[in-house]
C-alpha cells in the first residue's frame, strides 16, 4: 500500500492500527454490554453505564493477563486502558443517542 514508506512509518501505522482497533472493539463490545444489562428498559442509567464499563475493564485487564502467558503476544497494562476507554466512550455515546432522541420526541409532542 506504502511503497515508499520507511520501516518507522510503517511501524507508526501498524501501532496506530492495532490500537484503534483495540478501542473499536471495546466500543462495540460497550454498546452490547449495555443494551443487555438494561434489558427491555429504553431509558439511560448511570449504574448499567458504569457496570458496562467495568465488566469491559475486567475482560480486557483478564485478556492483557492471558497474553502474558503466550509467548508469541505482548501484554500490555495500555491496552487493557484502551479497551477501557472504547468502552467508556460508548456509554458516553449511547447517552448522547438516547438524549438527543428524548428531545426529539420532546419537540415532536410540542409540535
């Protein structure tokens, strides 16, 4: 893709790369944790938000654990901070989607 890329060029993107997709991945994983642990309630909570997160937390600080007994991977504490942020940030998104929808529904009714 980069021919003409040096080795710290092509070192830098990897690194940026596999990092972003540490965050993507516990992004996602963030969304499903929270929708299962609300369950059939539609409204936002801080407690399923931060249960969420922990749960997230403690799967990538277990996972980092692991790696350290595989030869072939590198633990990092990093990574498992991360994950923890990817998570983290999709709290904070599912609570920005459900706000902006409350006020849409909000201005609807008022219409």
């Amino acid at each position: 893709m980069f021919p003409r890329a040096g080795p710290e060029t092509l070192e830098l993107m990897h690194a940026v790369i596999r990092k972003t997709a540490h965050l993507a991945n516990y992004f996602i994983l963030g969304l499903l944790l929270n929708r299962a642990l609300r369950g059939e309630d539609r409204a936002w909570e801080l407690k399923w938000a931060i249960w969420a997160v922990i749960i997230a937390a403690g799967y990538a600080s277990l996972d980092e654990f692991h790696q350290s007994f595989v030869p072939s991977r590198t633990a990092s504490p990093w990574d498992a901070l991360i994950d923890t942020v990817g998570a983290t940030f999709a709290q904070i998104s599912v609570w920005l989607w459900l706000a902006s929808k409350a006020r849409s529904a909000q201005r609807q009714s008022a219409r």
